[in-house]
C-alpha cells in the first residue's frame, strides 16, 4: 500500500516497477499475504486470483478520493462511495469487494495523509 500511495503523490514514477524489499514484504505480511521475490524478477508482484476484483476495483477508483484543502495542505478524507459504487457495478465486481477495497482505504488513509516533518 506504502508503494501505491508514493506513486499516486507522485513521489516515485508510476511506471516504475516497485522492489519488493523487506519493508513492502512486511506491509504484506501485515495484510496476511507472503509474497516471495527470485532476483531474476524481483519487481513483480503476483496477484492471487480471488484479490483479482479488488485490485482491479482499487484501480479504477483511484481518482474518487475525497480530499478537503486546508492551510497545512491537501487532507484525503476517503474514497467517494457513490462513485466506487458505480466502479464496482461497471466492473461486474463480485460481493464482498466493496468491503475489500474499504480495507485498502483504511490502509492507504494514513499514508496518502502523512506529513513531512
């Protein structure tokens, strides 16, 4: 998640494969997933075919954050239901993704939301 919220502020390229290193291995694990990378393709990232909806779904909502502008800057309050609803109807999401992807959201909250010091 740390990853894909640095790509969407724009703080690494997006087109760049992420290194899947000890700290992305340990956000995994965090979420009960083990990914385990060969040096030969290190940068790639298997996604197990039941996330497959709620990745595709995290995707495609990724421009239906709410944010709000304030003197310390942009604060993203959370995505924008009605639109992620119409995401998932279009995509033919499966139930349960819903749920999936507001778990993303609670996840990538705290690290759209982080400050520099």
């Amino acid at each position: 998640m740390e990853a894909w919220a640095a790509a969407y502020l724009g703080q690494t390229p997006r087109d760049k494969p992420t290194t899947v290193d000890d700290d992305l291995a340990g956000q995994f694990k965090k979420m009960g997933v083990t990914i385990t990378a060969t040096p030969a393709d290190e940068a790639t990232i298997e996604i197990h075919p039941a996330n497959e909806p709620a990745i595709a779904a995290w995707l495609e909502c990724e421009t239906s954050w709410r944010t709000a502008a304030t003197m310390a800057g942009l604060i993203y309050i959370g995505l924008d239901y009605v639109a992620c609803r119409l995401v998932l109807d279009d995509l033919g999401s499966p139930k349960g993704t819903f749920a999936d992807l507001r778990h993303m959201e609670r996840a990538a909250l705290p690290l759209l939301n982080k400050r520099d010091e």
